[in-house]
C-alpha cells in the first residue's frame, strides 16, 4: 500500500496527508504508532512487576523498560508536533481559533495526556522520586486512546455507542431504579437480622448491585424467609439489566456495520463507473 495516495503542492500537505489518510486504512506511520501504544502497555505491565520487592524477574530489565518509555514519549512527541503543524491543511482547523478548535478536541486532550506529563517530568525533574510517579505512569493509559484514531474498528464502537446513547441512557435510569428498590427492600427486610450487611439502603446497595449484575460473590446473602424471596425476585429482575443494554448495542452494532457496508459498495459502484 502506498504511504502516500496524491500528490500534493506543500510538505505540510503531505504530513497531514501521511498522518490523516482519507481512507481511513492502516498505513506504515498508523502502524508503528499502534506497535508503539503496545509495546508501551507491555513495558508497563513488565514495569510494575519488576518494582516488586517479591518479583522473580531480573532487575536488570528495569532500564531496558524504562528506556522503552523515554523512547515512546519522544516519538509521541514528534508525532503530536506535526500533526499540530499540519493540521493547517483541515480547513476547520485553519488559523489560531482552528488550532484552539484542535487543541479542545477529547481525542486531542488524550494525545498530550499520553505523553506531556512524562516528558516534562524527564525534562526538569530527571533524578525526582515520589509519591505523584505512579500517577504519571497511570497516564500512559491515555495512550490507549490513540488507537481510536488508528484502529477503524474503535471508529466503529466509537459510532455505534453515539448512535445507541438515547436507549443506553434510558436503561440506565432504569437499572439505577432497580438497584434502589433492590437495596430498599432489603434494608427493611433484612436490616435488623444482619445490620453488619443490610441495615442501611446504602450497605445493602452492594448485594443489589452483585445480584442484579448477575456476579453472585456470595459474600453477603439474606437469611429470613421473605429475604430470600425478594431476592428471588431482584435476581430475576438482573437479567434485565443485562439484556437491555446487550441488546441496546448489538442492534446499534448490527445498523453501524450495515451502513457501512452500504457506503462501501455505494462508493465501489461509483469508482467502476468513472473507470468505464
């Protein structure tokens, strides 16, 4: 697959061309930022075990690791620099107010998450140690979220949650109903056999939240007669909310990947026409 599908007047063109294929497919510049997003996670994961005092990995790794995650936050850096360079070229993002525009964007707001943090912390704090380190590793999560851009199928759970949002909204008001009523009635059932478990709405909140998700830990349980009946009935309720949002996403899913495949063979057509 060619990296670059037209020709362009200006370099910034072909950068914003290289970062931003039109297509919307996997090239060498989106591939290597998703091995890069991987390899991130994967030292991350390394990282935390060899920090262990009780880790059976050799320690010796911790550089290696560490000197993967200097080398992605530089890349991510470079990266971002010419994507704010170029994004000149998307005219809704021309001039200062389009670069404000850019830079208020969520995805935008996770891509310098992803990397500013550390860097400014590698650039001015080399040799600090403290508390707030963690932290700074538990930002590289927003790394993830550059796979959004990457990846066509996150553009499709991405659209599918957008159009399924109004009924997922719905059901959640309804399991969030559920879930009080749950823990009501089993604060006045139960509240006075096991007040350690039941004897607020707000401690019998987390037996209606196991049960009606269906999970079932078994950590707390009603003992009298007419406790075990409603949670009968609460536990049948559980396949409710289960269901609802289940079936709320797979229909979007289903819609979102047929209209897809519509434009697709649409588009398709049209290209076989110009051709002949």
């Amino acid at each position: 697959m060619p990296l670059i599908k037209r020709k362009h007047s200006t370099i910034k063109a072909y950068i914003h061309d290289w970062l931003e294929p039109d297509d919307g497919a996997i090239n060498f510049f989106s591939g290597l930022i998703i091995t890069l997003v991987l390899a991130s996670m994967t030292s991350l994961a390394l990282e935390t075990e060899v920090l262990r005092p009780d880790t059976t990995m050799d320690t010796s790794a911790l550089p290696v690791l560490r000197a993967v995650n200097v080398t992605v936050v530089w890349l991510f850096a470079i990266e971002f620099a010419l994507r704010f360079w170029s994004e000149g070229e998307n005219p809704l993002h021309k001039g200062v107010a389009g670069r404000i525009r850019f830079l208020l964007q969520p995805i935008t707001i996770a891509d310098l998450l992803a990397f500013l943090p550390e860097l400014v912390a590698l650039q001015f704090f080399p040799d600090a140690t403290g508390a707030w380190f963690p932290a700074l590793r538990a930002l590289r999560l927003f790394r993830l979220f550059k796979l959004a851009r990457y990846v066509p199928a996150f553009a499709i759970v991405g659209a599918a949650v957008k159009r399924a949002w109004p009924p997922l909204v719905a059901s959640l008001c309804v399991a969030g109903a559920q879930l009080y009523i749950a823990a009501m009635m089993l604060y006045f059932i139960e509240g006075d056999t096991k007040p350690q478990a039941f004897g607020s709405i707000t401690r019998a909140m987390w037996w209606a939240v196991v049960t009606l998700t269906t999970v079932g830990y078994g950590d707390v349980y009603p003992e009298t007669v007419w406790g075990r009946v409603a949670a009968g009935l609460v536990a049948l309720a559980g396949v409710g909310i289960v269901a609802m949002p289940t079936g709320i996403l797979a229909s979007a899913f289903a819609e979102e990947f047929r209209e897809r495949h519509e434009r697709e063979q649409a588009a398709k057509k049209a290209r076989q026409v110009r051709t002949d």
